[in-house]
C-alpha cells in the first residue's frame, strides 16, 4: 500500500484541496482521522465534492462537532481520542491521509500530529502558501517533522506564483518541490482536476 500523509504550515492553507486532488488524480482512497468541526460539512464531503469516488472516501476515526483543535474538540464533546483507533487503515492501493491544520497540532493533549505521523513511518507532502510568512512556517515545518525523523515527500504550493520564496523554502529546507497549484475560481472537480494535472506529476508521489 502507498500511502502519502498531507499536513500543513497552517489552518485554512489548502490542505483538503490539495488531498482531493491528489487522491483524484492517483485513484487513491482519502481519510481524515480527526474532523473537528461539522457545521460547515467534513473534509470527507468536501473531497467527494471534488472529484474523489464516495466509495474511496474512508470513515473518520473520530468526529468532533467543535471546530478548534482536536484534542480541545475532543474534551468539550467528552469523547476521549484512543491513539490506537488511529492505526493507518489496511486496504489495497494508494492512500491519501488527511492531517488537521498543521503539523503540530496537538491530536491529543499527549500526543502531536507530527508524533502520530512518525509512528506511521510514511513519507509527507507539506502544503505551504505562497503568501508573505510562508518561508518561515514552512522552515519551522519542516524542521519539526526531521526532528522526530518523519520521512518529506516534498513541498506543495498554494496560491499564486512567488518564485524567491518558494525556491528559498526547497533550497534552506533541503525539500523537494512539488509544484504550485494556482487559486481556483470556480473550484469543483473538473477545474481541480485540470489544474493538478498541470501542476503536478503523479510519479513523484508513488
């Protein structure tokens, strides 16, 4: 099984775009372990909305009606999150794996999602803006995820061009970079799909 964990700098970046188009275009289930929040829908219909089959979209492992972090989302719900419920699920073919805001994100008040993704042990895309503030989000990123040994598939960008600041981000970083995907006006799944089929090549993510 391929997987590929999708985590970001930050909340709202464009993280679940991101995930949906990538798990259209390699064919691959999605899953989001932790959704916090529901008012304004889950991740996982937002993606079926973009163009991932309804059958490739895995049930959360958790769903918070509080829209904040996880571990916080959880104590207000009274829900307590088991780690072990967290195991990546099995299954054949790619999978994309959906983190919550960034990469240190407290999953619960023991337990980072950086952690989590270095117990999976699976290569990760960090999605970054390319808006003023990214080169240093994106370093910090980076460098958390290295210092608990999570292997970086690369850098994805959001947002219009900014050649300096995202060649500066895969030259300090020592990063791979992905591509951009541009803003999207309208997004749905065909203007998703055609733009990730320009900006990105499916090999670098198998």
């Amino acid at each position: 099984m391929s997987v590929t964990v999708v985590t970001g700098t930050d909340t709202d970046i464009g993280k679940t775009v991101f995930a949906a188009g990538l798990a259209a275009m390699l064919g691959a289930r999605y899953w989001k372990p932790v959704q916090a929040g529901l008012a304004d829908g889950s991740d996982a219909a937002t993606v079926t909305g973009l163009g991932v089959a309804p059958a490739q979209v895995l049930p959360e492992a958790y769903r918070l009606a509080t829209p904040c972090s996880p571990h916080r989302a959880a104590e207000i719900d009274g829900v307590a999150i088991d780690p072990a419920r967290l195991a990546l699920p099995p299954g054949d073919g790619p999978l994309v794996v959906e983190g919550a805001g960034g990469a240190l994100v407290p999953v619960t008040r023991h337990l980072l999602f950086a952690d989590l993704f270095a117990h999976w042990g699976q290569p990760v895309v960090v999605v970054a803006r390319t808006a003023l503030g990214t080169i240093n989000h994106s370093l910090l990123t980076l460098e958390a995820l290295r210092s608990r040994g999570v292997p970086i598939r690369g850098i994805a960008f959001i947002g219009g061009p900014v050649e300096d600041s995202e060649a500066t981000i895969a030259a300090i970083g020592g990063v791979r970079r992905l591509g951009r995907l541009p803003l999207l006006a309208p997004l749905d799944a065909d203007t998703l799909a055609r733009a990730f089929a320009g900006a990105f090549d499916p090999a670098d993510f198998r």
